[in-house]
C-alpha cells in the first residue's frame, strides 16, 4: 500500500449510500474491508479477480469480535477511515430493529477501545451516515415534509441521534452525513451542502426534499474519504438537492 492509499472499513455497505461509497472508494484504487451479514451480496457486485483491493468479512456489525477484525489492516493497524451506513428496515409504521444505529456506535467504540488496549493504534476517522430532520437546533427539512418525518422516521430518527451524540461524545474524529429524503437514481443534479456544530449549532444550511442514495454515497466518498476538507470535521453535514 502507497502511502497515498488509504485503508477504509465499511459497515452496511451491501446497498444504498454505503455501496455507492464502497464503489467510489475502490475505483478510486483504495483498500476497503467491508462487513456484512450476508458475504455473497458483495462478493456478487464485486467479484474478487477483478477488485483484490476489497476483503469482504462475514460478521455483524453488533459483534465487537466482527467489527474488531474489519477496522484492522492486515500490517496491524487501525484503518485510516471507518464507514458506517447501518440502518433499519421500515417494517409498517416502525423499523424492524430501532436501536441498530446506537448499538453499532456503542459496538464500534468498545472495538477501538478494545484493540488500543492490546496496543493496536490508529486515529480513525469515522463517518456516520444519519437523516436530515431531528437537528436540535430548529427545522431542517422542508416543512411540507415535517408531518412525513414525525409519522414515519421518528423511530429510526430518534436511534441516529443517540449514534451521533455517541459518536460526537466519543473523542474520535468524526463526520456525521445527514442525507435528505432517499431516493434511487444516479444524477447530475447539484447537491448542496449544510454544516452543523454539534454544540454550536448551523453554520451553512441547506434544506432540500431528497437526495438519491447514489449520489449521497458518491459525494460521501469524494468529499469524506478521497480527500477530507477540514470544514467537515466533526461536524454534522447534510446533503440534499
């Protein structure tokens, strides 16, 4: 590995904004690990003849065990940059595990806790891909969506918020993305970008409908992982149209 190369773990990365970064970040010819519970989803997409750059692990993200094997590089370090895009499946009016995001937090945490304490180092910069609509310092999404948000992603809302607090209180690096409503589709479109201060609120606001998960992976992969401006670091960031 080049020392321009970085090393880049992936949680939840088997669809959605988290496979269109892992695609992203490949191409761009950096070493990712990803875990997932299912391995064949992404040994499918990314066959491993042609992208040796990708070592997938089999394991779930609430497994401290699997979380520590996926952000350590095979020369013994913590990896440079750690992905995490975990969320709930809607299940009717609720999600079929409201607590996905906060315990994957907690699990990643005690796995950077654990491998220092055998004298592992690295100083990870984790990104955690959140929701528009719960900021605590006024509305963030249109109001026409409001009703929307308070019915249907109040749940899965609530749990993203606790894994930002995690994530903010923790001392690590971190970036939260918080993308608007999802949607499927590639685009040209200009994405705009809001940056919030966890403690001290909106610096640039940025308040749209929807976002596609392509195009939210692909500028998470651009502006978070190629590169990383400095304007972005622990910060909350949404992107939207």
């Amino acid at each position: 590995m080049t020392s321009n190369t970085k090393s880049v773990a992936f949680f939840g990365a088997s669809t959605g904004v988290g496979l269109a970064a892992l695609k992203q970040t490949l191409a761009a010819g950096h070493e990712c690990i990803a875990l997932c519970r299912d391995s064949s989803k992404l040994t499918g997409i990314f066959p491993s003849e042609s992208t040796p750059n990708l070592k997938v692990i089999k394991g779930n993200a609430h497994d401290v065990s699997a979380v520590s094997q996926c952000i350590q590089t095979d020369d013994g370090r913590i990896v440079d940059v750690i992905v995490s895009t975990i969320g709930a499946r809607p299940r009717g009016m609720t999600v079929d595990d409201p607590d996905v995001c906060k315990k994957g937090a907690a699990t990643l945490l005690d796995a950077l806790a654990q491998l220092r304490s055998a004298g592992i180092r690295g100083t990870p910069h984790i990104i955690g891909c959140s929701t528009a609509g719960f900021s605590r310092f006024g509305r963030d999404v249109p109001i026409a969506m409001v009703p929307i948000y308070y019915l249907f992603v109040s749940v899965p809302g609530t749990d993203k918020v606790v894994m930002e607090d995690r994530f903010a209180q923790s001392g690590e690096a971190f970036t939260i993305i918080r993308a608007s409503h999802l949607v499927d589709g590639e685009s040209n479109k200009t994405i705009r970008v809001g940056v919030e201060d966890p403690k001290t609120g909106p610096e640039s606001m940025a308040i749209g409908y929807t976002i596609s998960r392509e195009d939210a992976g692909r500028w998470l992969a651009e502006n978070l992982v190629l590169k990383m401006d400095a304007k972005f670091l622990n910060k909350n960031v949404t992107v939207t149209y």
